[in-house]
C-alpha cells in the first residue's frame, strides 16, 4: 500500500495525518512498519510449512505408490487378487489414507479398500495415469505397474488432507498469536523511545509559545539532547538572542524616531505657517502695488495723454500690460498653492454638468467664437468636486485657447473604459505641440509656445497635475504639432497598464494613432 493510498484510507475515515501530534504520528509509522513487517514474515512462515507438507505428503506417497506397485507385480501375471488384496489393505494403517484401488489393464478393480465403506465409491471408473493432484480435501495419486516394459495395471491412492489442514490451522493461529506478542512488545518500547525525540521538541514548543503570547525574548528552550534536535534548540535560541538585540534597537529607534518625527512636524507646521503668511503677502502687499501700478498708468493715458507722444503711450501701455499679467501671475501661483494644501473632500458628482458650467463661461467670456463642442452625457465621477472644477476649468481653457486659429475648431470631453479602468479625455484640433519637448509639460513656468502665440502663465497645466496628484491618478498627454491634443487623467490608481489589449466600453478611446504617450511629472 502507497502513501498516498494510506492517505486516502485516513482522510476517507476521518483522519487526517497532517493534524496529529508528533508522537501519534510517530507511533503510527512505528506500529504500521511493525505490523506489516511481521504481517509480511508470518505470511512468508505460513507459505513455506503449508508448502513443506506439502512435498512431504507428496514424496510419502510417490514412495508408497512404488513399494506397492514393485509388490504387485508378479500377483498381476498370475491373477493373484487374494495377494493384490493384502498389498492394498498394507495401506489402512495410514490415518489418512482415504481410498486404494489397484487395476488391471482394461481398469477393472481387482482389489481396493475404502476407508469407512465397503463400496467401490471413492474407485474411479477410468483413473488418470500418473495423476498428481491436489484439491480442497484430498491428494490424489496413480502409478502404473509396469512388467517387462508393458502396462500390466494402475495403482491408485486418496489421502485426505484433514490432517495437513489442521496442522496447517494451528501453526496459522500460533503465528497469529506470536505475531500479537510481538506488536505489543513493539508498542511498548516504542512508546517509550518515542519520549526521546518527542520531549525535546515539546519542550521547544512550549518555550515559541510563551516567546509569543508574551513577547519575551529573554527566554531560551532547554537543549534535551546532542543530535539534529539538540542542533535545532541552540539554532532557535541564537535567533532568539537576535530577536532580543534586534528588538532593543527598534525600541530606541522608535523612540529616536519619535522625537525626529516630532521635530519634522514642528518644522513643518512652521513651514505651513510661513507659507499662509507667504500666500497672504502675496495676495495682499502684492496685489496692491500691482493695482496702484496700473491704476496711475491707467490714469495718466486718461489725464495727460493728449501731452504725451507716441513713445510714451507705447510705454505706459506696456506698464499696465506687465503689471497685469504679473496679477495673473500671482493669482496663478495663489491657485496653485490653494489646491495643494486645500483637504479633500470625496463626493459623487455629475462630470458631464461641471463640464457644461465651464464651456458655458467660457462662451460668455469670448461670444464671437463658435466650436464645435462635444460632451459625453452622463458622466459620473467620485472626488473633490471644487478640485476637478480647477482642473477642467484649465484643460478646457487650454484647448478654447490653442484652437483659436483653427478655421473649424472642435473640442471633444469624455471617457472610455480600457481593462475596467476608467480614463477621462480632454481632445481639441488646435496647435498641438512637439512631443520632443513635453517632458516639461507639466512643469510650472515651462510653456511650449510663445506668448506673442498664446497668452498664459505656464501654471495651469502644473496645477491640473497637482490635482490628479492629490487624488493620486495620472495624467499624460499624445498630440501631434498643428494637429490638436488629447489630455487624459485617471483617478485613484485608475490608470491601465501600457501594453495593454484595449476593449473600450462605456465611451470610444479618442486616439487612434500610435503616437508616443506623455506623462506628466513634477519638476524637482
């Protein structure tokens, strides 16, 4: 019998072997060698008597046969029955001689006894020559009697095979009954080594366990013996001494860790303070002389510029132009810093409305313009609502802006689902840009054109990235120059893997070129 069909017995029964004890499991592999060992030897010892009586019985009786047959061959020529007679019945002294028959040539009976019967029942009719045979109950064997080199008649004999079996009965139960002692003895003293290999390893067990409830390294396992166990006690305790080092250099590293972190948070809320008092400076002691700046140019085209030549409204011009955009400027970076420190606030919202807010100010801020603008209903999004306001509130911005040249401008706003992973577009047929300098593309102050091109801060698209930061997505960019961009962003983890096989649902992925992905990063 294999493991696995041992295995299969166990788990069949109820028991399954990987849930016992050690020394139960220890006991059943030394009881079941034991067992078949001696199943196997009192089997080999059984086979080989049954055998032995066998060939005894049979080498009895082919030398019976032949004394019997030498005998009887002179009463044969003579027809000599009374003589035949006395040779047959030389056989009734043997216990277990069941039947003698002595024939002539044509199996006429001349002489026979049976055993308990005086009939002729146990004479075959036409016996077998040279018959050796054994059954359930009796061995059967004929010789024929030969004269001169000629057949002169057949000797036939029926032992019964009582006695064999009971001799072979009560060598079996001696076998059994032997066998029995030996397993117990077997049990016995196995069950007493078995303590030499189960203690130590009890011992180590105890000792991991209340290493475990109580966190206690200082506690070491007791080393029973000097073998592969005792081996595996002083391995268990040295990585219990450097569990306890390694635990004391955590505890003061912990408490080290705690001060510095404290230390950095201090540091940081002074930072933060330093930073609202940054922002208000800027929004207040900044904005102010900026206003004045423009204010007095303002005041003095209106006042005195009949008095002044070209070349002075030419500068004044200027001066209100730059300290305007240097307002935006400040505004931008105020933006920026808002949405970096602003707390989230998660909500479910309907994107395809925010979306059609936005494209509306915009119409009503430039309405000579016309666009065809594309919005895909029924989009819905989870996250901070006044965020992806921003953050829209700028892509849009970006394509209304780089599509002015356009003769047939189109904006396209949706998304697509690639992998189960849900991707948000922005799309516009505008300028586009090189793709060779877009690595700068989220970063602040880099712009990809010019300002005599298109007016801006080089802010928004940094500020679009700290949003998607914050909500921590991915945006990343593909276009192509004179031939429009495609902005996308996904939040929370959102973003497929590239590579990917794309199967779109929910929306068509607006891209179908190949062109290189751009994604964006913030610059040290």
């Amino acid at each position: 019998m294999s493991y696995s069909e041992v295995r299969l017995v166990f788990t069949k029964t109820g028991v399954n072997i990987k849930y016992l004890p050690i020394k139960k499991k220890l006991s059943m592999i030394i009881m079941t060698s034991a067992l078949l060992a001696v199943v196997l030897l009192s089997s080999v010892f059984v086979v080989y008597e049954y055998i032995s009586l066998r060939n005894s019985i049979i080498k009895e009786f082919s030398t019976t046969s032949k004394i019997i047959a030498n005998r009887s061959h002179a009463a044969l020529l003579f027809s000599d029955t009374a003589t035949l007679q006395e040779n047959v019945d030389s056989l009734k002294i043997h216990d277990d001689v069941k039947a003698t028959c002595l024939y002539n040539e044509a199996d006429d009976i001349l002489a026979y006894f049976n055993k308990g019967d005086n009939s002729k029942g146990d004479c075959p009719i036409h016996p077998s020559r040279n018959l050796n045979h054994f059954d359930d109950q009796y061995y059967q064997v004929s010789l024929p009697i030969v004269v001169d080199g000629e057949s002169m008649g057949l000797l036939y004999i029926k032992v019964s095979l009582k006695s064999l079996n009971g001799h072979l009965s009560t060598y079996v139960i001696a076998t059994a009954v032997f066998s029995l002692i030996i397993i117990l003895a077997v049990f016995i003293f196995s069950s007493y080594l078995q303590n030499f290999i189960t203690t130590p390893l009890l011992l180590l067990k105890n000792t991991a366990r209340q290493v475990t409830k109580n966190k206690d390294y200082t506690l070491r396992a007791s080393k029973e013996s000097h073998d592969e166990i005792g081996d595996m006690v002083d391995t268990f305790n040295e990585m219990l001494s450097t569990l306890q080092d390694q635990n004391k250099t955590i505890i003061n590293d912990a408490e080290s860790l705690e001060l510095k972190v404290g230390e950095r948070t201090k540091e940081l809320a002074i930072a933060n303070q330093e930073l609202e008092a940054f922002s208000y400076s800027v929004s207040h002691d900044l904005r102010s002389p900026l206003r004045a700046i423009d204010g007095f140019s303002k005041a003095l085209l209106e006042d005195y510029g009949h008095d002044l030549d070209h070349t002075a409204h030419d500068y004044l011009k200027r001066v209100r132009k730059a300290s305007q955009k240097m307002g935006e400027l400040i505004g931008s970076l105020l933006q920026l810093s808002r949405v970096t420190r602003k707390e989230l606030k998660d909500t479910h919202f309907d994107l395809s409305d925010l979306v059609m807010n936005i494209v509306h100010q915009l119409q009503e801020q430039d309405p000579e313009r016309i666009i065809d603008i594309q919005i895909q209903p029924e989009m819905y999004m989870m996250g901070d609502e006044q965020l992806i306001e921003v953050a829209l509130d700028n892509l849009i911005g970006n394509a209304w802006k780089y599509s002015k040249y356009e003769k047939f401008p189109k904006i396209e706003i949706g998304y697509f689902v690639e992998n189960d992973h849900t991707v948000y577009f922005v799309k516009d047929n505008g300028a586009g840009f090189d793709n060779k300098y877009a690595k700068n593309l989220f970063t602040a102050f880099q712009r990809l054109h010019s300002p005599e091109q298109f007016e801006g801060t080089g802010i928004g698209l940094a500020t679009v990235f700290r949003i998607i930061q914050r909500h921590h997505g991915e945006i990343w960019a593909k276009s192509v120059l004179d031939e429009g961009a495609t902005f996308y962003f996904t939040l929370y983890g959102d973003r497929p893997q590239r590579g990917e096989t794309k199967s779109f649902s929910s929306g068509t992925n607006p891209d179908t070129k190949s062109d290189e992905s751009v994604t964006g990063t913030e610059s040290e």
